[in-house]
C-alpha cells in the first residue's frame, strides 16, 4: 500500500510517501523518467535493418537513453538512501547516449573521414571531462552542459547544416532541439508548474517529443539520401 508521508524527514515538495517501510519522493520523477525509458526502448527497436553507420549510432543512443531514464528515475525515488551517488548511472549512461547521438550526425558521408575523426575525439573528450567533473562535484550541471553541447553543436549545427544542403529529413533533428530547448530556461530558473508536475517533469515530457523527433528524421533519412551526400572538401 502507497501512503503520502512527511515524517521521512523529506521535504513535502519532494511529495515523500512510504512503500513496504521505504521512505521514497519524487513519484511523477519516476513515471516521468520512465515514460522516457519506454518511449526510447520503443524506438530502439524500430530502428531496423540495414545498420548504416548513421542509423546503429542512433539505435545506440535510444538503448543508451532507455538505460540512462531507467537509472534517473530510480535515482530520484531512492534519493533519500543513496543521496546524489544513486543518480551516477543515469549520469554516465546519459553521456554515452549523448555521445552516440553526436556520432551518428557526424558519421554522414558529407563529412570526411579526418573530419569525423577529430569530431569523434572532441565528443569523447567533452564527455569524460564532464562526466567526471559531475561525479566529484556532485553536481548535474555539467551533465547538463554535455547534452548542451551535443545537441546543440552536433543534432541542431550539422542538422541544419545539412538541412540547408537540400536534406529535408534532418529537419526534424533541427525541430527536436527547438522543441527540447526550453528545457534549459525551466530548470535554470525552476520553473514549476504544479507540486505535481514540477520543471523535471515538464523536461522529461519535452524530452519524450524531442527523442519521437529525433526518430523521425532518422525514419526519412533514406538509403537514397545516404547515397547521395557528397563529403565535404
């Protein structure tokens, strides 16, 4: 039986309740997370046969992700007993996602090869920095400025690079980061609708129209289009 509780000693903002002698908060964190975690196994598996570099890279993302949500939820429910330690996995989980989703813009062939190198090194180095800064600070802010920046510069600058290139489809990469972007405004100045729908909560459900996006543009990007981009000189 689920029971509303504030005698864990948890913030009644944090909507604590009590399950099998467990202080647990943050409920709609959970479902939230989840409805993420479930939105991207889905896609996952949508993604189907043949794997070209662009499409494994994006089905490693939305498997990547799903893991990442997994974990985030759970990190909010058990915060009360593994403190900020218990949202390390969605944490490093999410870094890797976002690695995946910055490789798959660059493994294109409109780029070259020595190009994608350099690119790939800059995202594995941004990520280690970053992650590593969050662990020992303790602090999501630099998980934060990791996505930042690979959505930002890799999924919206070579999306709307390619986009202007005449290539319709990753118009919807371009639309996702429109969509996600008010996500940084509304957890930088905590905007909270509602006790029960809170500014993490209003991110996850951007978050969900931003990854269904995400999936469109890789559903359109064609075997035809694929073969058509010229590199880069």
């Amino acid at each position: 039986m689920f029971m509303m509780n504030t005698l864990c000693e948890i913030s009644p903002d944090k909507l604590p309740f009590t399950w099998m002698g467990l202080c647990l908060q943050e409920p709609m964190a959970l479902v939230t997370n989840w409805l993420i975690a479930l939105t991207s196994i889905f896609l996952f598996f949508q993604i189907k046969k043949p794997y070209s570099q662009f499409r494994k890279h994006w089905r490693k993302f939305y498997l990547y992700f799903a893991i990442s949500t997994f974990f985030g939820g759970m990190g909010h429910l058990f915060f009360n007993y593994f403190d900020v330690y218990g949202k390390f996995p969605c944490w490093i989980f999410g870094v890797i996602a976002s690695f995946h989703a910055g490789k798959a813009m660059i493994s294109v062939n409109m780029l070259t090869l020595d190009l994608q190198g350099k690119l790939k090194k800059m995202l594995v180095a941004k990520g280690v920095v970053l992650a590593i800064l969050a662990m020992v600070m303790g602090s999501f802010i630099f998980i934060m400025v990791d996505a930042i920046l690979s959505y930002l510069i890799f999924c919206l600058g070579f999306g709307a690079y390619y986009w202007k290139k005449g290539y319709d489809s990753f118009k919807y990469t371009v639309y996702a980061i429109i969509i996600l972007f008010p996500s940084i405004f509304i957890f930088l100045l905590k905007l909270n609708p509602h006790l029960w729908f809170n500014k993490d909560d209003l991110s996850h459900v951007l978050m969900v129209i931003t990854i269904i996006f995400f999936y469109i543009g890789v559903r359109k990007f064609t075997k035809f289009e694929s073969q058509e981009l010229t590199p880069l000189n």
